[in-house]
C-alpha cells in the first residue's frame, strides 16, 4: 500500500512537473505576438540608423555586480547591444512552435538571426574603428559599405516578418498596428 502511494505521487510529481515545463514553452498567441513580432521594434533603426545613434551616445553597459550602467569602449556598448538581442532570439527559439505560429516563428528567427550576424560582422568592427580614433571618413564609409550590402535583405526580411505578424494578429483578434 504504501508503495503504490509513493508510486502515485512520484507519477503525480511528473506529470505536475511536466504540465509545468510545456506551459512555460506553449504561450498564448498574444504572448507568441509579443515575442515574435514586438519585439522586433528592438531592429527598428538597423543599420547607419542605429550606429550612428549608438556612435552619438555615451557607451556604457550594465554592469551585474554593480547593478548599474558603466562607462565602456563602443565595442564592448555594441557587444552588449548584441547580446541583449541574443536574448531575445533564444526566447524566441523556445517557443513551441506548431501548425498556428510556425510562419510566425520561423519568420521572426529569420530576422533576428540575420540581423545579429550582420550586427557582428559589420557593428562590431565599427565600433572598434571609433575606439582606435580612426578618422570620421572611414566610419562614415564603413557605415554606407554596411548598408548597402545589408539594408535591402534586412527590409525584405523585416517587411516578411510584418506581414505574417498581421496575418497571425488578425486570426487571434490581437489589436495591433502596422506600418507596411
């Protein structure tokens, strides 16, 4: 008897845990929305938009031990601008994906995928010209060099996300606006 107790409540515990560990994977469509398709606002301004605006700005990083911003190079401000959309391309990764949110999904990891690859390839050895004092004319040449091989393939990608987004909003009654 006391076995088939202990029995039971291990069973119980696993299928508790689980329930626990899938509904933490399966979101509602509106938080599949957020994820996917909001939080792509973060790509916004990819490209000389954004590097110039970060180029502007004082680069400091948030500092764990300290619970604050610090000051930083550019490159170490772009790194951590990176890693941030890192984040939030492996929250996208683990969402389930199904029959419902598998354009979704897979057109949000497109994106983010490919912007942060270009952001290393392209942000990363900017940020590091600025850092060596490399003269407004070279940065400034990078940056156009950057958008033309990237800003055609970052709109396309962008503007699929969009379009799949509002598509996936209207089927769940998500109230959201579009600007495509």
């Amino acid at each position: 008897m006391k076995n088939r107790i202990n029995n039971s409540i291990i069973v119980l515990v696993l299928i508790a845990a689980s329930m626990f560990s899938t509904s933490c994977t399966n979101l509602s469509p509106e938080k599949t929305f957020e994820l996917a398709a909001l939080n792509s606002n973060l790509l916004s301004r990819f490209g000389s938009k954004d590097i110039n605006f970060k180029l502007e700005s004082e680069p400091q990083v948030y500092d764990e031990t300290q619970k604050k911003m610090i000051p930083s190079s550019y490159y170490g401000y772009f790194k951590f601008e990176i890693s941030n959309l890192e984040t939030q391309y492996k929250r996208i990764t683990e969402i389930s994906e199904d029959d419902d949110n598998r354009e979704l999904l897979k057109a949000s990891k497109d994106l983010f995928g490919y912007a942060i690859a270009k952001e290393k390839e392209g942000y990363l050895p900017i940020a590091k010209m600025k850092d060596e004092k490399a003269s407004p004319e070279q940065i400034e040449k990078a940056i156009t060099d950057f958008d033309a091989s990237t800003q055609n393939e970052i709109d396309s990608k962008f503007t699929k996300l969009m379009t799949v987004a509002k598509g996936y909003s209207e089927k769940h009654k998500i109230n959201a606006k579009f600007g495509i």
